[in-house]
C-alpha cells in the first residue's frame, strides 16, 4: 500500500474510533476514567501513528519538530484525565500542554508582529468576558482562569498568523485545531464556572476530541508540507 494511503486510512480509523469514544463518553453512563482515558490515549496515539509515518520521507530534517507537539498532545491527554477529580492541577497539565503546542507554531513559523495582534486582541475579548460577564463566579480561580486564557490566546493567533502568512492544507489543519480547542475550553469554562452546565458541557466535549484529532494529524502534514516546500527550492535552483 502507498505511503499516502496508510496515512489516509490509519487517521481515518484513529478519527472514528476517537468519534465512537466521545460519543459512548457523552450519552453512556461508562467510568468516565475508562472512556475519557482511553479517548484521549487515541489522539496521542494517532500523534505517534502520524510521526512514525514521517521516517518514510526522505527528508527529516524537521522531525524532530513533531516531537514538541506530540508532547503537547501527550500533556494535554494528562491534563483531561486528572481533569475529572482536580480541575486546578488539570488546568496545570493544559495549560503546558498549550504552551508545547505555542512553542511548536513557533517552530514552524519565526515571530511576526501578527502573532501578537491577533493573540492580544482574542484576549482582550476573553478578558472582557472573565472579568465583566455577570454569569461568571470564579472565587479564587480568577487569576488562573485569567493566565490560562492568555496562553491558548497567544496559541491561537500563532495558529491564525501562520495561516495567514501560509495559507496551505497543513496550517489550515492547525489553525482548525487551535480554534476547536480555544472553544472548547470556552464552553469549559461556561460550564464550570456558571449555573448552566449540561449545554456547555455537551459543545466542550464535541469540539475537544475534534481538536486533539487536528493537531494531531498536523503533525504527518506540517512535514509533508515542509519535505514539497524543500524539493520545490531545489528544483528552482537546478
């Protein structure tokens, strides 16, 4: 089987076994330890999947890139399983797991003074909902909330700046990725932090496990992106 094949079939498979277990994990009365552990192992699975994929491309000069998203994909699976008993410490994995996944777009694409527009203003809007929406009450979690909310900001505007910069399949995935997560820890907070919970929880979960999956799959086509970008150099200088 061709090397594109494997990569379109096994992350087709990755992503409706990850379908299966959030649903099974919204409407079924499962142990959550057993079916949120086991979705979450499957994104960083499906992470190792599309990096060991990658020693099949001649060039792996950039590899070793993957690696940091991977472990942000491996905190953040730590991050939603302690989650279920000790949101403070869960929030702590995340939000490590988000800085990885900054340190990584980072890695792909230098600064521009973009990164820091487009992350400022998202949260300056988020800061105006956690400081000033009436249905919040976060007691002594608003500093937290507060430093966690900029982190994924600035992740966010990275992922929207390299888009922008480069608007290819690979950074479109990403930028996807980021977004689904910057939601779904929206609703997260919404649920946590207010009185309506069911809803909130509902759109968190089905926008999570969509976002894990993304970044995931980023990480075959980042590299694939990267190995056409070199051949196409080489080929302008021949």
């Amino acid at each position: 089987m061709e090397n594109k094949n494997i990569v379109i079939l096994g992350n087709v498979v990755f992503g409706v076994l990850i379908f299966i277990a959030t649903v099974l994990f919204m409407f079924t009365s499962i142990d959550p330890y057993i079916i949120k552990t086991t979705d979450s192992a499957l994104f960083v699975l499906c992470g190792v999947f599309n990096l060991v994929l990658l020693y099949k491309l001649k060039n792996k000069g950039s590899i070793w890139k993957s690696f940091i998203m991977l472990a942000g994909l491996v905190f953040a699976f730590i991050g939603d399983v302690v989650l279920i008993s000790n949101f403070v410490l869960g929030a702590i994995f995340f939000a490590i797991g988000h800085v990885l996944f900054l340190v990584y777009f980072y890695l792909l694409q230098k600064f521009n003074w973009k990164d820091l527009v487009f992350g400022g203003v998202i949260f300056l809007i988020a800061l105006m909902l956690i400081l000033f929406l009436p249905s919040f009450d976060f007691g002594q979690m608003k500093l937290i909330v507060i430093i966690y909310a900029l982190i994924i900001s600035l992740m966010l505007g990275k992922a929207l700046s390299n888009y922008i910069q480069k608007p290819n399949v690979a950074n479109l995935i990403l930028f996807l990725g980021a977004f689904l997560f910057f939601f779904s820890d929206v609703m997260l907070v919404f649920n946590r932090f207010t009185d309506i919970s069911v809803l909130f929880d509902y759109f968190c979960l089905a926008t999570y496990y969509p976002a894990e999956f993304l970044l995931a799959l980023s990480i075959y086509l980042q590299n694939y992106e990267n190995n056409k970008e070199i051949k196409s150099d080489a080929i302008k200088e021949q």
